[in-house]
C-alpha cells in the first residue's frame, strides 16, 4: 500500500489521490496561517522498485511560478543525503518521475534542515572555546530565539550580525549558518583567529522557528512575513523580528547580512541599500570592497545576475536589510542563494545544496576577514 505523510517537523504536502505509484496527484498546501505556497518536504512509502510519477497540481497558483521553469525537487532514502531527481514542467502542473530503490523516499522543495539539526547546531557551538548561545526571547509560538555570539577581547571592535531563515522554507540560509559556525570554531585556521580577535559576531542560525516547525515557506505562526516586519514588529504578530531588532540597535552593526534563498533566479548574489536616500560614494565604494572580498573567497558569488534596481520607497525599510543600512549605516545586505543551482558552476547531481550553502557560509567569513580586518591593516599601512 502506498502511504504519504506530512506530519513531522517541517512537513507540507496536501495528497489527493495515491491509489498507485505511477499516478499520484498531490497539491501545495499553503503556510498555516497565510496563503503562500512553494514549499513541499513529505515521505513515500510502499514504493520499492516502483517507477514513481508525482504530479504537484496546478503550481502555476503557487506564490512564485517563475520559480518552476528549469526547477527539479530533491530525494532522499536516509535523509542526510540528497539528490536531484527528474522533474518537468508540464501545463501548470509539476510532475516528478523517480525509480525509487528503497520502502521509503522522501522528497523536498530544498534539502530540508530540522529542528532537531538546528538544536543540534546549537549545542556543537557553544563547545567551541569563545562562543556562547544566548537567547533574545520567544517566538511568536514560544520557541527560544537563539543567536551564537563570538566577543572580541577588546570592547571597541565593530559589531557583525548576521541572520538567517526568516522566510522558513529557505533552508539554505541555515545550511549557510552552519559552514559559517564550522569555520569559525577552527582555531587552526589563522583567518578564523584574526577575524575573532577583531569583531565581535552575532549569527542567528533561524529567525522563524516556528514557521520551519510548520512546514510554511514564508511567514511564522501568526501568517507575518518577518522580512515585511522590521519598520514595526510587534511582540504579539512578530516577536521574532521585534527582539532581534533590539539586540542589533543595542550593539549597533558595522556589518549586517540577513541570507535568503531566491526561488527563481539561478544564482548567489546580493541586494544592498544602493536605494536609500542617504546612500553616499563613500558607502558604494565600502559595499564594493565587500562584494570583492565575497567574490574573491567564493567563485559561486556573481555580481552580474540579480534583483533590478528601484527608486527608493519607504516600504523597502519594512525589509530587514533596508531597515539596519538606514538606521545603523553600515555595511547592509541582503545574500541570496537559489533554489535551483549555481548557473555558472552547475552541478547535474545535487543542483545548489546544502553542502554548497555550506562552502559559502565557510567563505563569509574570509569574505568578513578582508573586509574588516584587511581594512584596518591597509589603513595602518
């Protein structure tokens, strides 16, 4: 018998006929409490050996239909390792054909990262000698808002923060979070050394716990897209958002990073402050010494492929990286990562993976090195 379930952590499909493996029809399930649809993480079983065909229905109604052209989900038998499996686009539906060589597959939108892997992070981080895990407050649904911090010995250094996952569904941004913590506990690593003795880093591995828990692509329990929150959160809509906020105009930000995933461009790339009134030559020729430095660590960041540029609007300091460029000054950017693969550096196995989002969230932090620490010896020179 064929069974499929949604029911765990970070879950969401809606099944709608599964009467035999090569014709199941499926249908995104919107988040909980908001109508956005992209997201899909469930568990096939009973289809050992069978030729499975798995028709997402009518995905042209999802939140981001662009995002379906050239787009193919990942697999996994033991739910470490994921791979790429054939999909098309055909009419408005999404239909995904795999021979499946075990009882159980699972599929996903993006390799899936969990709560229990997010914990689990937490506690392989505060073993590291220097850093410590402290947490803001509760999510809107009471889960403990965690961020890792790294002090410098002296109390002037510049301040980093950098956030990550506030859309749920975008779990390359945890991946990212994970290399960056992996590098920085290397302390044979003289990079890791230096830039730990000159800043003082702030890193929260998942702004939404709650909406990740849910399986939602984009908002938290309450339905609210933290990333439209930051010009006034609430504690009662978005907590998540109000107590991270707080931290970062208590320490201020010489550097703030908050890491997405772009569901239809095939590319990693940023989007900066360039909009902002008060955005000078001094503060592009900063950003571009920024942008070099991540370009120099990571051959997969590209400067050419990325967001069009708009006039400024105040609901752009609704934005997370808007909102801290404009109040604090700083360097401010939001790092996309794709859904699909790097288009200049495919990979026809795993496409962009977590493996990957970790390489880059490693090379964040030579990319943090040369800027901040290579600045303050060019200065000196």
């Amino acid at each position: 018998m064929i069974d499929i379930d949604s029911s765990f952590d970070g879950g969401a499909i809606r099944v709608l006929d599964a009467g035999i493996a090569g014709d199941i029809r499926l249908a995104l399930r919107p988040d909980a409490a908001a109508d956005f649809s992209q997201w899909f993480h469930f568990r096939v079983a009973g289809v050992r050996g069978a030729d499975a065909c798995l028709t997402i229905a009518d995905v042209a109604r999802s939140s981001y239909p662009g995002g379906w052209a050239g787009y193919r989900a990942v697999a996994s038998y033991d739910r470490k390792t994921w791979f790429r499996v054939d999909t098309a686009l055909e009419g408005d539906d999404l239909t995904i054909r795999h021979r499946c060589a075990a009882d159980l597959v699972w599929f996903a939108y993006f390799e899936p990262y969990p709560l229990e892997r997010h914990a689990a992070l937490l506690a392989q981080a505060q073993q590291s000698p220097g850093m410590r895990v402290i947490t803001l407050g509760r999510s809107a649904a009471g889960r403990p808002m965690d961020v890792v911090e790294l002090a410098a010995d002296a109390a002037d250094r510049p301040h980093v923060w950098i956030i990550c996952r506030q859309h749920p569904g975008e779990t390359m941004a945890e991946w990212f979070a994970e290399g960056m913590l992996e590098r920085l506990a290397d302390l044979a690593d003289p990079v890791v050394r230096q830039l730990r003795a000159a800043v003082h880093l702030h890193l929260v591995p998942n702004m939404n716990p709650d909406g990740s828990a849910l399986g939602n692509l984009r908002t938290n329990a309450r339905g609210v897209d933290l990333n439209r929150a930051w010009n006034s959160p609430s504690m009662e809509a978005s907590p998540e958002v109000y107590v991270v906020r707080d931290a970062i105009v208590a320490t201020g930000a010489a550097v703030f990073l908050d890491v997405h995933g772009d569901e239809a461009l095939p590319y990693v790339f940023v989007a900066g402050s360039e909009a902002l009134p008060h955005y000078t030559d001094e503060h592009r020729r900063r950003d571009a010494r920024f942008t070099a430095a991540l370009g120099a660590w990571s051959p997969d960041f590209q400067t050419e492929h990325g967001y069009p540029k708009a006039p400024f609007a105040s609901a752009m300091l609704a934005m997370a990286s808007s909102w801290v460029a404009n109040r604090l000054q700083g360097i401010s950017f939001t790092l996309e990562m794709p859904f699909k693969d790097n288009a200049n550096l495919p990979d026809a196995l795993a496409g962009w993976s977590g493996a990957r989002s970790k390489r880059l969230g490693a090379a964040m932090v030579g990319a943090l090195h040369q800027t901040l620490v290579g600045a303050r010896q060019d200065d000196r020179a």
